[in-house]
C-alpha cells in the first residue's frame, strides 16, 4: 500500500532539510530511507511512497531537530 506526501509535509521536510543543510545522504542515514528513494522526492517530485516510507518521512519532518 502507498501514501501520498502531503502539502504541508513535504514542506516541512524541505525546511527540516534546508535548514540543517542536510545532503541527501545525511537525510537517508538519518531516516533510514534510501537515497534513490529520496532523490524520487527531493529531485523528481514524486508524492507516492510506501507506508513504511512515509512513516520514516514523517518522523523525519516532524520530531528530528
């Protein structure tokens, strides 16, 4: 089953990204999520990931400082 990255999420993991000034590889180690998986978001705006995947990505935009 896939979900679709919200608006708002997907805002706050770019602003929990650039304001660490992470590189995708920090964020990948840091969430567990794989880089391509990450560039898919970052790069290519793709919203549809797994559950799995979005829950990483939510912890991500929401808990980690």
């Amino acid at each position: 089953m896939s979900k679709e990255i919200s608006d708002k999420m997907a805002n706050r993991l770019w602003t929990a990204r650039h304001k660490n000034n992470l590189t995708l590889g920090q964020v990948a180690r840091k969430t567990g999520v794989s880089r391509t998986q990450l560039h898919r978001f970052f790069g290519e705006g793709r919203r549809n990931v797994s559950d799995t995947t979005y829950q990483k990505l939510w912890r991500f935009a929401y808990y980690d400082e």
